[in-house]
C-alpha cells in the first residue's frame, strides 16, 4: 500500500531518491569526530526557537506600553508560557554556543578552505543574520537593557558619514529608541528567523555539493572504503549529542533560567534613567570589546570601533584566501595549531573586558582595561595576518598527512 | 605540544572562571550570603514564612510599594481563608479581586522621596544578588551600635587610620577614600537614609522594618531578620508563583533525558562497532 502510494509520489516528484541520496545514503566521512555534531545542534536550536518563538508571538504584546506586562502576562497566566520564555531565552545562548564551537571547528580543521567557499560563506551570512535576530530578539521584553542595548546599538549606525544620522532616526522611526522601533523590531524579529531558514537551506546545498570536510583536512579518495552512510551512522551520533546538549540546556532552562540574562532587564525600560552599567548579552561581548577598543582616534573613533566590529566578522570572508597552506587540518599544522588556541583565548579575554565597564581598571589602576582590550582587538586581527605570513612564505613546515581516511 | 597543552588548559579555565569573574565583579561590599529554602535543584517553598511574608508586605511594604503582578485572591494559595484575604484587601481598602496596588498615590509618593517607589513583583529578580540583596537592603541600615561608632569618630572630627578602618568594616565603607568616608559620616549625621548594601549607599526609603513591626499571628518571634527573611521568601513567591512547577518539572524532564541519552549512546556504540 505505503509503497504503491509512494511510487506514484515518485514518477511526479522523486522524494525517495532525494531521500536516499541526500539523507539516508548520503555518504560522509567515516573518521568525523564529535566537534562535527554542532551543525546539526545549531539545526536543532533554530527548530526550537522558531517552535517557542510562534507561540511566544501569540501571547505577546509589540507595544511599547504592553510588551513588559504581555511578557510577565506569559511568565504567569499563559499555560506554560515560563516554560516557552525560558526555552527562548536560553535558546539563543545555546543556539550561540553550537554556532560557535561550529565556526570554531570550522576555522581548525580548514572547513572554509577550497572547494568549501561558498559554503562557508553562507555559514557567515547565517552567522549575521543571527546576530541581527538576537539583538532584534533581547529588545522585545521591553525592559532596561532591552531599551538601552537598543539605544547604544543602533546610535552606532551615526557613525556612518554623512547619512549615518538620518539614518538612525530612520531605524527608530522617531527621534528616540521608541513604540515604532519597537514595533518594527518584531515584525523583523519575526521575518528573519525565516530567512535564516532559508539561507540554512542553502547552507545544506552547498554542503551536499561538495561534502563534508573531516579531522584530517584530506579529500576522499575511495567513496566505498572512506565514508559510511548518513544513516544510521550520523543520525544516531547526532541523536546522542542531541541528549547530551539537552541535558545541559534544560538543567538552564529549569534549574538556573537566569543565569545568562540582565537583572535589570527584569526593571521595565525607562528612557530617563540610564542604567549604570550597560552590557549586551554574552555571545556579543568579544565584538563590543573591539568596538570600545579604538578610541584613540578622536572624531573617529566611534566609525573606526564600527569598521572594526564589523570587520571582525567579516575578514572570515576572506580566511578561505588568507591561508595558504597545503594542507587544511591543523591537525598536521603545529604553528598555526597554536596560533588557534591563542586566538580562542583572546576571544574569551574580550569578552571578559566586554562585560566590564569601559573605564575599569585591575591591579588598583595599574592596568585599566581599555589596554587589555586593545591588546586583545590587536591578537584577534593578528591571528589571521599572521596564519597569511606563516602559509604564505613558507613559514610553517606541515607534518606529513595521510593518505586515505 | 607542551606548549600546546597549556594553551589548551588556559582556554578551558578561560571558559570556566571568565564568566565566573565577571558575574562577581558587581563592586560594593560583599552581600552576607542567606540560604534560601526554596533554591536549589529540591528547594520548596516554606508555607507559612510565605504567609508570615505576605503580612508584613501588606502591613509595611505596601504603605508605599505596590506588587501589582499580585492580586489578593491569588494569597489563597499560600494558605490564606478567604476572610483572611478579604481582611487583608478591606485594610488596603481594596476588593480582593483587586490587584495589590499601594493606596499612596505615585505622583504624590515622588513630591514627597523625590523618587517613585518601585513596584516589587519583580524585585527579587531585577537587582545585582537577587534575594540576598533585597534581605541584604533590609537589615543593612545602621544599627544603634553603628550609630554609636559614627557618634565616636565625629566627636574629634579627625579620622584616623584605625578609625577609618573599623568604619569599612562596619559599614561596608572603601577603606581607601578618607574623604568619601567623612562625606558619608557628615550626611549620616544629617540624618540622610544610610545603607550598608544600597549601591552609593544613600537611599529615599527610611528603615522600613524594625523589631517587632508586625504582630505574627502564629506566634513566631518578629525580629528583624525573621521579617526581612520571611518578607523576601514572599517576594521571591511574587516574583515567580511558578517556581515549584518549573522545578518538580525540571525533575521529570531530566530524569528522562538521562535515560534517553543513555539509549542513544547503547545504539550508537552498537551501530558504531561495525566502523570501529
């Protein structure tokens, strides 16, 4: 019966061979480690957020007036609905974490490089788009950082010359961070998950094109002896994980659901008085470390910090072209191996002095922070000059790679 | 590889302990840490502090504050009859379906603080320590024997190190701005509303809880520390009413996702062989 339906299917629309090539039989390399299950999780996560998010959006009020009594109304009235604005709210950070360590990943084992371009250039599209939604996402609550996150942020696109402040009062529909900025963050809040959808899609095309990269950077030589079918192999591998990460999340969700968010977002907004201390979420600290960290150009120091936010995710643009190396794991590349880890520190000290208020200092002033912040802005944009300098000349000798997975 | 291996482990401390750092670099003195009965993984709710709470909420809190995310039919839950509900409202000369709205005015509340009274729904949750903050807030106006210090050291009008020293320690005051420290002693004695934990220490709100404020109908002695802990358990409740679900949920749901995830791993080792 299933099969007679299924071949009718078939003649008008071939689903069982997409299927079959694409999923089940899709062949991948037999030697992936766990840092590749972070695609799927990140797949997950946007599946769990656009889920929540739905029945969020039924219950929720885009009104400058309402959206923190419509937020508190789901905490409390709506059936579940703590559970729906927990999962949410912690779903961006995890859904940041996967996309991270998937980036990561990608940076280490030379995902990015030839023939994976196109590829990994709409990994870093996703990656904005993400961003975009996140920050679009944080102002809904409506409270204290929501609305000065908001105002510092979007102030940001003043710095833009000659247009840059019309512009801003054309992305706030008025002359302040208010009800119509408000208003049109949800609907684009809304409208990007979609697109984000959309854009994985083609994600997943462009992978299926040219396959997965895997831990030793090589290229499949024997499609019979070097890979093994998508199922069950990589479904049950990504399954597990999938409990692994969910464990870890729910334990957020249900035991510590505030521990990544604002006390003072929970204090409805109020555009008279500034909090003291105003931070973005955690995922964009590292980025408003380096924005803060030019400073010492005068009149432009504020369009220099946005160049250099922005360019801090955009140079991974061109991290395909930086490196020269033959070979792309850096499994066999102590130098730039090393060059990596440091990278990734450096990440996480920006995203210390990020959180920080701008003017604080260590070691009784001794050594204020703004200098950390600099130093590190310095490293994170070293580390691709130097990965060009070291493949580029030479420089780096690779130790001998394998031949066959 | 040495060197690799100790890029790797500070990139794991960095993981760990930056996060860490950076929640407790908040600045001011330390909070005295409380043990909350209702936190932690099997934390429950106490009835009748929850109850003993919402009185001295209603009595003292609410002359100002109002917790408007509350109404007074939703006390049923922690214990109270109807004619104690009703009792509550009718003092606030409010109806029981009403929400728990402050009598004062807040337009004439900000005329005479010079600052709105903050609605306190969501107070647990909207300040830097959480409850230990709001208790903190509570018991952390001067004492009789703070006031006597601060009599001492302003007799002679000098400071001297020693003094300084037992001052900070007393008052949470930083032992290394003699100036700042005199200021705050001057405004002290000026009657100024001092508090060790509020944040520039100078706030609108005048003591608001003092031995024996409230009479506890069960008997229970109302000290200070018993109203401040009994009133932030309550608030804590007004803060989120569904804590308990979300936890006796949380249980269940990891319960089973432990034994989901330890089925995966059995098939996928059991697939996996194969490979292997």
């Amino acid at each position: 019966m299933f099969k007679s339906i299924m071949d009718w299917v078939d003649v008008r629309l071939p689903v069982t061979a997409l299927i079959k090539s694409q999923a089940t039989e899709y062949p991948t390399p037999k030697n992936l480690n766990y840092w590749w299950v972070f695609g799927s999780l990140a797949l997950f996560c946007l599946i769990v957020m656009l889920m929540t998010g739905l029945f969020l959006a039924m219950h929720y009020k885009p009104d400058a007036n309402l959206a923190f009594d419509a937020v508190e109304h789901i905490m409390r009235d709506v059936n579940y609905g703590w559970l729906l604005r927990y999962m949410h709210a912690n779903g961006a950070t995890f859904f940041f974490m996967a996309v991270y360590i998937h980036i990561l990943r990608g940076m280490y084992y030379g995902s990015h490089r030839a023939p994976r371009e196109i590829l990994w250039w709409f990994g870093i599209i996703i990656f904005f788009l993400l961003m975009a939604t996140a920050f679009m996402g944080y102002v809904l609550p409506w409270g204290q950082m929501s609305y000065w996150g908001a105002a510092v942020i979007t102030n940001l696109m003043s710095a833009i010359p000659v247009v840059g402040e019309e512009l801003v009062v054309w992305i706030w529909g008025g002359f302040a961070v208010g009800d119509p900025t408000l208003n049109r963050f949800f609907a684009l809040h809304f409208l990007l998950p979609f697109v984000i959808f959309g854009v994985v899609i083609i994600h997943l095309w462009a992978l299926h094109a040219v396959h997965s990269n895997n831990p030793d950077g090589i290229d499949i030589v024997d499609e019979h002896k070097d890979t093994i079918p998508f199922h069950p192999y990589i479904t049950i591998k990504d399954l597990y994980s999938m409990g692994v990460f969910l464990l870890i999340y729910c334990a957020f969700v249900f035991f510590m659901p505030n521990f990544f968010l604002e006390p003072d977002n929970y204090i409805p907004a109020n555009p008279m008085q500034t909090p003291a201390h105003i931070v973005p979420e955690w995922y964009f600290l590292p980025f408003y470390a380096i924005l803060r960290s030019i400073d010492f150009l005068g009149s432009y120091s504020k369009l220099a910090g946005v160049i250099a936010m922005v360019a801090a995710i955009a140079i991974l643009f061109i991290l395909p072209f930086l490196d020269r190396s033959p070979v792309r794991s850096f499994r066999y590349r102590p130098l730039s191996r090393q060059l990596f880890w440091i990278f990734v520190i450096d990440c996480f000290l920006l995203g210390w002095v990020g959180y920080n208020p701008a003017d604080a200092t260590r070691f009784n002033g001794a050594l204020p922070l703004i200098v950390v912040g600099r130093t590190c802005t310095a490293i994170y944009f070293g580390y691709f000059f130097l990965l060009w300098i070291i493949t580029a000349f030479d420089i780096e000798k690779p130790q001998p790679v394998p031949k066959s997975l | 590889m040495d060197f690799m291996k100790f890029l790797k482990s500070v990139a794991l401390a960095a993981a760990v302990i930056l996060p860490q750092s950076a929640l407790a670099s908040s600045g001011g003195p330390a909070l005295p840490e409380q043990t909350w009965n209702f936190q932690g993984i099997f934390g429950q709710f106490d009835q009748s502090a929850l109850k003993r709470g919402a009185r001295v909420t209603v009595e003292v809190c609410m002359a100002c504050h109002s917790v408007k995310y509350i109404k007074f039919d939703s006390l049923k839950q922690l214990g109270f009859s109807e004619a104690e509900v009703i009792a509550l409202a009718e003092a606030q000369s409010r109806n029981k379906k009403d929400r728990m709205l402050s009598p004062m005015d807040p337009v004439a509340a900000k005329d005479t603080f010079g600052v709105t009274p903050p609605d306190l729904s969501l107070i647990t949750k909207a300040r830097k320590g959480y409850e230990d903050y709001t208790y903190a807030l509570l018991t952390g106006y001067l004492t009789d024997a703070d006031r006597a210090l601060v009599q001492k050291v302003m007799e002679d009008g000098a400071l001297s190190d020693s003094e300084l020293k037992e001052l900070s320690s007393a008052l949470g005051l930083d032992p290394h701005h003699p100036e700042k420290a005199k200021e705050i002693l001057t405004r002290i004695q000026a009657n100024e509303n001092f508090n060790k934990y509020f944040p520039g220490h100078f706030l609108a709100m005048p003591q608001p809880l003092n031995d024996g404020a409230v009479t506890y109908p069960d008997g229970v002695e109302s000290s200070l520390k018993q109203m401040s802990q009994d009133v932030v358990t309550f608030l804590a409740w007004a803060a989120e009413p569904t804590l308990m679900e979300r936890k006796s949920l949380g249980v269940k749901v990891m319960l089973y996702l432990v034994l989901l995830t330890v089925m995966f791993y059995a098939v996928k080792r059991r697939i996996w062989a194969k490979v292997h």
